[in-house]
C-alpha cells in the first residue's frame, strides 16, 4: 500500500545526515569568503571536513589540502582534493536517501559497471581549472565583472566542442549568474550551497575521467513515457522525459531517462521554449500526443539515459502514463547512480500516489490516511498545463520523489482528477507542439513568437 510506502520515507531522519549536511554548510562558509582569507572559525570547517574523509581513500589527500589551505598554501590540487571530498561526502548523503527511498518502494536498482574512459581536451579542461581555482581563492564575495569574464574566452571554445557541451553548459550558467549578481560583496544573502554545488560540480568534471564515458549500449524497444521534467535556466533549458523501456528482447522493463536540451536568453519564456527543441520532432510529437515510441539501437548509458536521436525512433501506439506506472512502475529496473553524480538534488525517483486527498487551503501537501508529503509547486513548469490549482483537486499524481531541505517533496509531472467539477488530466508535455488551452494560445499568437523574431534577427545579422 502507498501509505506504507511513504511511512518507509517520512519516518525517523536517517543518521548522519544532518551532521553531513553540517560539514558540507561549514566548507560553503569557507568557500563564500575565499580560501585565500579563511579565519580560524573557517579553518576549522575544513578540518572538520578532513576529518569526516579520514576513513575513506581520499582521507590523507583531504587531510593534506585543509592543512596547507588553512597555513595559506593553496595550490590547484589542494582545492582540488577539497571539493573532491566536499563531493564524495554529499555522495554518501545520496546513497543513503536513495537506499531509504528504495526500501520504502521495493524497487530493485541496477549494480554500477564503470565505462571504458575517454580521452579529454586538456589545453580547455585546464583553462576551466585555472578559473575554478581563481574563484575558490577569492571567495564569492569577492567575484567581480573582471574575474567573471576571464572564462568568457574559454567558455566560447567549449561551447564550440560537443563533447564538452554538459560542462560548458553548466560554467555558462554559473557565470550568468555570477555576472548578474555582481558585485556579489554587496548581496545581502548569497546562494551558497547553490554555487559551491556548481564550482565542485565543474571542477569535479574537468578532472581525467570527470566527463561522462562510454558509449552506451544500443537498445531496441517500446519506450513507454511517463513523464517530462523541464529544467529551465535563463541561458539554457533541458526537457528531461522519464519513461520505462520494454526491450526487444524481452528482457526486464527498465526505468529510463532521455535528455534533449538547448541554449536560450531569458527573454524566452513559458511554452516557446518548447520551439527551441525543434531537431526532436518525434519525441516531442510522442509528448503531445501522449504516444509510446518504438527505438532502434539507442545508445542507453549506465546512469539510465537513453542519448536521444530522433531518427532512431518511430511513433506508436497512444500509451496512458497513468496506465503504464498502474501496471509497470512497481517492478521496473532502476538505473544505478555514477559515482561523480551522486548528490541529494539528483534523488528524482518516479512514483504513482493515488487516493489521497488535497487540504484546500495552506501548503499543499497530499494526505493518505493521516500520512503526507509537500508538494513542490515551485518546480511546476509553465510551459505545460499542469498548475498549482489543477493539483490541488487531483486524485491521481505521476511525480518524481525528491529530497530537499531535509524533507521528501514530491513533483508532479502528470496529475487526474477533478477541476469545477470537470475531470482533468494534465501532463508537463502536453504543450510540447503548442498550447492546447484557447486562452493561453491567444495569448501568445498577441504577443508574437519570441524565437521566430530572435532567430529573424540573427539571421539579418549574419547576413550582413
């Protein structure tokens, strides 16, 4: 029974992972004002952190770049080393989240089998260190515009190298933000968990064998969605579609994870982002039009990311999400978790929550029998029809359960239910080839297509 199940999540907190979180809280600190100025209180935050690592491999290299960063030596592998053990102590907050998460639903995941690794640019890979490293000595409240536009260059040669997309990627969205934040000494509060997780998260990938590896194996079969995840940022979005895979050859149904993304300005807002996706049409066709999708030789990593090419995959059948997970999701596969990636924020695990009801009023949260968990509204995208109001009068929810703030959150990707007595069904990718409400396509037809007139404008200027 579900209520079981969540009783499995929001028992007793889980050992260890408030004191984790603590240390992790202490190197943030540090990292704020530089490493360069650390003080005794933050000289300690790092020791403190050293000694968490002390049992494990990294321990004595850990142990050595606290102590010569607090004497005032510090050194691109000193850094190095610490945001390596600031990584591998949030991993094991991961693991445990994701071991209890699980357990409470009986789900079986798959054992990591390391990729053969590839070879990297290590002329860009080091120009990125070399930046990373500048930030992690000065300190966030010492970021100005100068030290932000020194990776400008950089960031257009890694753009340029598809390769190394992901990492450029995500520096450009640090970056941005950093630009836009500055000066950052004048802030009154600033987003530090958000960028120390960013800067290890870079320095992290530009390491040999950080870059994801491999191939993946080519898989044929029926993907079947359940629903899509759209990571929005002001200079870049990703529509993140999680599905199950019926393989060709019978095997067991896995959980499975395809991303297609693109670059944007912030100008680009709300379902037009959906036209920036245009190299997708069958997939985004499949969305739409809640179909299932048969794939031919797609290269599926380890992680459980299917690297989507279009002309690998056909149209089928309408397939009903909620019908798939009633049937499907309780015995699937799940994908293992790569080591580099493991991190609280990554837990997004699918889920069905039925037969519950929604307080009308104050937080929302769904309540089986006495049971509940929040909602996370704030990560309801508005490129789609699913809306705070819409959730509230649901029965029936496809969500993605996730770990934040020391509490579980559940995501809605596709909700049933009734709104002013009428049954909805709403899905995030509903408007994946335009808005289907009358109301919201009026709207936009008003306001004219923002891609169309930027890429009009583009292209006028290349032709001059």
């Amino acid at each position: 029974m579900l209520s079981v199940q969540l009783a499995g999540l929001i028992d007793e907190p889980l050992p260890g992972v408030g004191e984790a979180l603590d240390l992790v809280t202490g190197f943030d600190e540090a990292l704020t004002n530089g490493f360069a100025r650390l003080g005794e209180d933050r000289a300690s935050a790092l020791t403190a952190l050293a000694g968490a690592m002390a049992a494990t491999p990294l321990g004595d290299r850990v142990a050595e770049a606290a102590g010569k960063v607090a004497a005032g030596s510090v050194s691109e592998e000193h850094v190095t080393a610490l945001a390596a053990g600031r990584t591998a102590l949030l991993g094991a907050v991961h693991d445990a989240l994701l071991e209890r998460l699980d357990t409470a639903l009986g789900r079986t995941r798959a054992a990591w089998e390391e990729p053969h690794s590839t070879a990297q640019s290590d002329n860009l890979l080091g120009a990125c260190r070399s930046w990373l490293n500048e930030l992690a000595i000065t300190g966030w409240r010492g970021v100005d515009h100068d030290l932000v536009s020194a990776v400008d260059q950089t960031m257009e040669a890694l753009l340029a190298e598809p390769r190394l997309r992901r990492l450029a990627v995500l520096l450009d969205g640090l970056a941005t933000e950093l630009r836009a934040s500055c000066p950052v000494a004048t802030m009154e509060i600033v987003p530090a968990r958000r960028w120390a997780d960013l800067w290890a998260r870079a320095l992290v990938l530009t390491q040999a064998g950080g870059l994801p590896a491999g191939s993946g194996e080519p898989v044929s079969g029926r993907l079947l969605v359940l629903g899509v995840d759209v990571h929005e940022h002001a200079t870049a979005v990703q529509a993140q579609v999680h599905a199950i895979l019926e393989p060709a050859d019978g095997g067991q149904c896995r959980l499975v994870r395809t991303s297609v993304a693109a670059t944007k300005v912030d100008t680009i807002v709300g379902t037009a982002v959906w036209r920036l996706l245009t190299g997708v049409p069958v997939l985004l066709n499949a969305l739409a039009e809640r179909r299932s999708l048969d794939i031919k030789d797609m290269p599926l990593l380890g992680s459980g990311d299917l690297v989507w090419h279009d002309d690998r995959a056909t149209a089928g059948e309408p397939a009903d999400p909620f019908t798939t997970a009633r049937v499907q999701l309780g015995s699937v596969l799940a994908p293992a978790a790569p080591p580099l990636e493991r991190h609280p924020v990554r837990v997004a695990e699918p889920v069905l929550v039925e037969g519950y009801t929604v307080p009308k009023r104050g937080e929302m949260v769904l309540d089986l029998d006495g049971m509940t968990i929040t909602v996370d509204t704030d990560r309801l995208p508005s490129c789609g029809p699913l809306t705070p109001e819409i959730v509230r009068g649901s029965e029936s929810c496809i969500g993605l359960v996730r770990w934040d703030a020391g509490r579980w959150l559940l995501q809605p990707l596709a909700v049933q239910g009734t709104v002013k007595k009428l049954p909805v069904t709403a899905h995030t990718g509903d408007w994946a080839q335009g808005p289907t409400d009358p109301k919201i396509a009026k709207a936009e037809a008003r306001n004219g297509d923002a891609v169309a007139v930027l890429r009009e404008r583009a292209g006028r200027l290349l032709r001059k």
